[in-house]
C-alpha cells in the first residue's frame, strides 16, 4: 500500500488546482459501462497517452451518505498498489462534481468471460482464483476489507485470452482493526456472508466466503445451505476443488480459510504451484 502522504496528495485535485480537462481529453460517446451514479466513459491522458475509464458523481444528485461512502473509496482506493488491482489515476473534485479516473480494463467482467465461455477449465479457474487471491491477500495485510467480492467486480485487463484480473470498486471497502468487529451489512446479497447477515460483527473473513459463493439464495445463506445434491454439475470437478470451495463456504468464520489457507490448499499445490507473495 502506498503510505506516501505526497504522492497521494498530488493525484487529487480540488476546485482551485489542476482542472480534468488540463489533464485528460474525455470520450463522452465511448461508453465503457454503467455504474449507479451514471455512465463510465473513455480518457485519454494528454501526458501519457493511456486511456482511462472516468466517472463523474454529480453531487447534487446523491444522497449525503452516498456522498460520505465516496469520501471514504477515494481515501482508501488512492492508497492502494497492486498489480491485481485497477489504479485510481487521479480524482478531481468541485463544487458540483467528483471525477475519479480508473485504470482501463478493457477486458470485461470475470462474469461476462465466464458467461461467454459457459464454463472455465478447472487450470483456468484456479488461475483466476489465485489472481483474486493475490489482489484479497494484499488488502488483508494492509487492514483493508473490500466487503463487496464478485465476479462483476474483477475486469480483464485486456481481451487476451492471459490477461490479468484486476479487482475494483472500493464503495464498500473499510479500513479495519483486527481488535473489533465489523457491523455494517454490505455488498450484494448474492454473495454475502451468513456472519454479516447474523448482524453480530464479522470479520475480513466475509471477504473469503464471496470467493466460494457460486450461486445467489439469500435465504440459504444465513443457514450455509449449499445445494451440492447437482451431481452433473460437479461430475468434472476434481475432489480438491470442490474441496476448496466447501473450504470457503463455512457457516463459521473462525473455521473457514484465510488466504493463507487458501494458498497452502491441495488445489492450488497440484494446478498451479502458486508462489504466495501478497505484496
């Protein structure tokens, strides 16, 4: 995580320094997806020439606490750096709006590749797996909690078939002491947690069981029901993994895997020969 006070300070620009036009040349017609507070478009950086996704919050238009959310992403998401996860560039803020300005995935969703596809091979998917392992891992040892893990949530970089997974939005993320517990019910109720929904205080162990979660009953949730009676459905899936997955579907936070655990597990020592390095 970058702690550097300076660096972070000089990608953030208020009404009375840099403007975003100074700096980018926005494509308002190059739509690249939409979020809930408008369209993400195209950038292009007039130092660098890279390209950029750009969304811009209206702030008349959100409700305070959505606004207060924001505040909170933009101060921990200017503070993060790493590979497997998409860099916020820059944010500029005025009186009326807010313009934050992404790395360009232009990959697509981890679930639209997965829709496309219908199914990974099971070497893929455990390499997708370790990617968002590495991007988890990272947050974990810095004391960030994302609290909204989904497929949607992780982007190709590009439309090569090996590109890399990079994971985003931060609206949810809480910067969090080991020594207390977390309260807020967050993220999507596909794949939430059984810990947040109990409401007694969860851990950034809810961060983990998304990672297993492969299908979207809420009410099977807060009872761990896993529906595994699907025999076709796993019939090529080899013990480990389904192994690893149950692994991460725990009713009990304290009993289910941390990324370390997850790491050392039988799947990722047979596929992958992953090498556990979070930083």
């Amino acid at each position: 995580m970058s702690y550097n006070a300076a660096c972070t300070h000089a990608r953030y620009h208020n009404a009375r320094g840099r403007q975003l036009d100074q700096d980018y040349e926005v494509f308002p017609k190059k739509v690249l997806g939409e979020g809930c507070s408008g369209l993400v478009v195209m950038a292009k950086g007039r130092t660098d020439g890279r390209m950029y996704a750009l969304k811009r919050i209206h702030k008349l238009k959100v409700q305070p606490k959505v606004l207060k959310q924001l505040t909170a992403e933009v101060e921990i998401y200017l503070m993060l750096d790493h590979p497997h996860i998409a860099a916020l560039r820059d944010v500029y803020e005025t009186d009326s709006e807010i313009a934050l300005l992404t790395e360009c995935c232009e990959g697509g969703e981890l679930y639209s590749r997965l829709s496309s596809s219908g199914t990974y091979a099971e070497a893929d998917a455990a390499n997708a797996t370790h990617q968002m392992l590495l991007a988890v891992g990272y947050l974990h040892a810095h004391h960030v909690v994302h609290r909204d893990l989904k497929l949607e949530n992780f982007l190709y970089e590009s439309s090569d078939p090996n590109s890399l997974l990079k994971l985003i939005d931060f609206g949810f993320a809480k910067i969090w002491d080991p020594s207390t517990l977390m309260m807020a019910s967050c993220g999507s109720i596909a794949y939430v947690s059984p810990d947040v929904l109990k409401g007694e205080g969860y851990t950034n162990k809810c961060d983990l069981w998304k990672l297993g979660v492969s299908w979207d009953a809420g009410a099977n949730i807060l009872c761990a029901n896993v529906d595994w009676s699907h025999k076709s459905r796993w019939r090529k899936v080899s013990e480990d993994a389904v192994d690893f997955v149950k692994c991460l579907l725990v009713r009990d936070p304290l009993q289910r895997m941390d990324v370390g655990a997850c790491v050392a597990h039988a799947l990722a020592r047979l596929l992958c020969g992953w090498a556990w390095d979070p930083l």
